[in-house]
C-alpha cells in the first residue's frame, strides 16, 4: 500500500525560518554570550536590590552601590595582594631554569631511552618548532594586547546590561515574557524566575567557594613551607569556577612545583589539596551552594567538554549555568509528558 505524504508550504516555511533563526544565533553567539553573562550577574544581586527597594530605596541608586562596593573590595584585595604577589612571580621566574633543570632530572631515564633509540632527530625537530614559536612572540604579544582590551570592553558591555536589567523591577521575566507568545508568558515567567534564583545561588556560592579553597589552600602551603604559596593559592582559587576538573589541574601543578623542592613537601603539598578538596566535597559544598545548581557530576562533565569545544575558556564557565537551565526546561517537558501520561 503506498502513501503519500504531503508537506504543506506552510511546514517548509517554519522550517526554513527556523533553520535561519538557528544560522542568525550562531552568528551572534558572542553576543548572547555576554547577554547570558549579564543574566547571572542580575540573578545574584537581584535579591540585594529587592531587599533595599523594599526599604525605599531607588534601584538605580543600588545598582551603582553594589558595583561601588564590588570595585572597592577588588582594589582593597588588590593594594593587599599585588606586592607578594609580584615578588612570588618574580622569584618563580627567577629560579625557572634551575627548576626545569631538576624536572629534566626526574626524567634522565626517559632522555637516555631516547638517545638510545635514535630519537635525537624528533627531538631536534620538536626544538625547531619551539624555536619558530618563539620567533613569533611579538605578534603573540600583540594579538593578547588586542585580546586584553577586547575584554576589558566585554566586562564594561556586560556590566552595562546587567545594570539595565537591574534598574527594571522584574526587568528579566519582563523581557523574556515580551518574546514569546501570550499563551506561553505566564509559563516563561515562572520559568525564568526558576532559572535566576539558581543563576545567582550559583554564582554567589561560585565566588565563595574559590575564596574558601584560596584561603586554605593559602594557609596550608604556609604551615607546610611550601614555595610560591601565594601564586598557587590564586591559581586554586581560579580553577575552582571550573567543577572536577580545576581542583585536580591546581592540585597537579602544586604538587609537580613542590616536588621540585623536596619529595617531602611535595607529598605535603599533594595531601593538603586532596584534603582541600574532601573538606570541600563533603562539608563546603553542601553548606554553601545547598543544591543550587542540582545537576549529575556525568553531565556537569559533559557540559564542560561541549562548553571547551565550543567557547574555549569562557565557554568553560558558563557550561554549568547553561546546562542548569536547559536541565529546567527538560525537566517541565518531562514533568507535563508524565501529567498527561497520567
């Protein structure tokens, strides 16, 4: 029996606008990038102007206090840091090469296997390859000056929306109840109030946790005597917006600078991070983010991986927040299909 299937002209124009509707946010994905960045911003202070607008006090007016105060506490924390902190890369700079020389010594065994195998030519050729990459540091230099400036211009742009957003009581449901159809904005506004309140319990508890891991992780390679205790306390500090992976990556580099001073302090070093980041799992964690985010660690994995491919280092940390609001909207499809299962 044959059958015929019909596809109105109506069918194939959706298609056609939804192919092209996918092709123009691909385009503009630096755009919606730093849109959805300025959306977590809002979601986190959003409670703090909520609490004074209650008070009688204008939006706007909180909006610059909070930005006032963000500034403030990043240069008082800066006038603190920036000194040890040069001196500590100043030294780690200093004592380079007789640190890479005694790297090369723990692997003096795989150097001879080479020489004995006649691998002196990929050695050679690796050496010219590094050579020519060095060759061209004056353009790296001025293509990271470019980069530099550019973020510094994204940072002001995202800042400016978030601000925006801000000003506006409900300025957010708002904006995405205005884009979608009547019959769907009471759903969309419910959705994205969901959205936000993960979105800013999440990057509020984010920005505590790598202060909390910076401060131990500080305090600990002190008491151990460790080199450079500063610049690896910052670089912990840093990975642990990444989930899973950043606190391995810190622990590794920790531990492979301290072994090079001495197998006793680098054990120590490597027993302090693993305990950093137990303390973290069982006892931080659950206290400071109380399931915000909710999401399985297999995807939260996944969600890095894509976010690497995608956006490279931003798209890194923004692969969770994404990934908790596209576990939102599955779950309501989810949770409507198994309601008219019922």
């Amino acid at each position: 029996m044959n059958r015929t299937i019909e596809i109105s002209s109506g069918t194939i124009l959706r298609t056609i606008f939804i192919v092209l509707l996918l092709w123009f946010l691909f385009l503009i994905r630096d755009i919606i990038l730093l849109v959805f960045l300025a959306f977590i911003i809002v979601s986190a202070i959003d409670p703090i102007i909520d609490w004074f607008q209650k008070k009688k006090i204008p939006r706007s007016l909180t909006v610059l206090l909070v930005y006032v105060f963000f500034f403030s506490l990043v240069g008082i924390a800066a006038s603190f840091l920036f000194p040890p902190l040069v001196s500590e890369i100043r030294g780690l700079g200093e004592n380079f090469p007789s640190l890479i020389e005694k790297f090369s010594g723990y692997f003096r065994v795989v150097r001879d296997f080479a020489l004995s195998h006649n691998l002196q030519q990929q050695v050679s050729d690796f050496s010219g390859s590094i050579a020519g990459r060095l060759s061209d540091l004056s353009s790296n230099i001025f293509s990271g000056t470019v980069s530099f400036i550019g973020g510094i211009f994204s940072f002001i742009v995202i800042l400016s929306i978030a601000f925006y957003m801000s000003v506006q009581e409900r300025g957010v449901k708002k904006f995405f109840a205005s884009i979608v159809p009547k019959e769907h904005s009471e759903y969309a506004s419910g959705l994205v109030d969901r959205i936000q309140f993960k979105m800013g319990r999440w990057l509020q508890g984010q920005v505590a946790l790598m202060v909390i891991i910076a401060v131990i992780d500080y305090v600990g390679l002190l008491i151990i005597g460790a080199p450079y205790a500063l610049v690896l306390a910052i670089i912990a500090g840093l990975l642990e917006i990444v989930p899973y992976v950043g606190p391995v990556i810190s622990a590794v580099v920790a531990a492979s600078i301290s072994f090079l001073h001495g197998p006793l302090t680098g054990l120590l070093v490597l027993l302090l991070f693993a305990l950093a980041q137990q303390l973290e799992g069982y006892v931080i964690t659950p206290l400071v983010m109380k399931k915000a985010v909710g999401l399985n660690p297999v995807v939260v994995i996944l969600a890095l991986m894509i976010g690497a491919k995608l956006g490279g280092v931003m798209g890194i940390i923004v692969a969770v927040p994404i990934a908790t609001a596209v576990g939102e909207v599955i779950n309501d499809l989810t949770r409507d299909k198994s309601t008219n299962g019922q």
